[in-house]
C-alpha cells in the first residue's frame, strides 16, 4: 500500500523537511510534503546547517521549500506527523469537522528512544541529535505502515 504522509514542524525549515527527506530515501514509494505550522519561511529552503547535517548522512534536502500547514492537509495525507506536542495542538486547531485523519509525534514510532518530541536544532543547534531521533523514528514508523 502507497501511503501520502506529511511532516510538520514549526517553521518548515529544520525538523520536518529532514524527516520527509530520510523518510522519501528510505521509502521512496509513499507520497511525502512537509510544512510548517508558522509562515515565517514560506519559500525558503531548508536551513542551511540542517541541509549540511543530512547531506554529510546522504539525504538531499535541497529541492524542498517551506509552506505553511493548512486544514485542506488533513484531505491530502493519510497521515499528518507533528515534531513536537505544540505542533500538534496547532494541527488539531485546524483540523476540519468530521476529519479522520490520524495525527501522531513522530516520536511515537520511535519508543525505545525515550524521547517525547524532536527538540528543534534551530534552537538547540544539535543537528545530528535531531538526525539520529528523525532516522530512529523514521525506522519505526516504517514498521508501522507495514504492519
């Protein structure tokens, strides 16, 4: 089965575009989009220290560019994956009546990490940590679509 997936983060330029960037290397055969829940970086690329953290683990970030979660998403994806709890109460906050789309933490495929939500390098500067919680969950959540 051919899953459509959307990623989301705040400002559609670190957390989410890297995990739709290791999610379409891993699993090129789901329909995938990121956005942000912000539009502060509506047409911008991917930032520039995470573009380099994925490119050095070979994951090209450089053709995606950052747009803003809109309600119509939850018609367009199967799956609606938020980075952190705030994320999600802002994806809930537009979610259309009668909408059953799933929404979940993309930590939620990743248990046996510990982590409740992908701390954002844009603050925190730790793009490789960020990687390795992205890479993790995008494992499991491989998993899950298969199951």
């Amino acid at each position: 089965m051919t899953y459509r997936i959307l990623f989301v983060c705040l400002g559609n330029i670190c957390r989410s575009p890297a995990a739709e960037g290791v999610f379409r290397a891993r699993a090129p055969h789901h329909t995938t989009d990121s956005a942000g829940t912000s539009g502060w970086h509506i047409g911008d690329p991917p930032y520039g220290p995470m573009q380099a953290a994925a490119r050095a683990r070979d994951f090209d970030l450089s053709d995606l560019r950052a747009r803003q979660f809109v309600a119509d998403d939850f018609d367009r994806f199967d799956l609606i994956i938020g980075m952190d709890a705030e994320n999600i109460v802002n994806i809930e906050a537009l979610r259309p009546s009668g909408s059953e789309t799933p929404v979940h933490l993309l930590t939620d495929f990743a248990p046996h990490t510990g982590a409740d939500h992908v701390p954002d390098p844009y603050y925190t500067r730790d793009f490789d940590g960020a990687l390795d919680l992205i890479e993790a969950a995008v494992e499991g959540l491989e998993r899950h679509l298969r199951a």
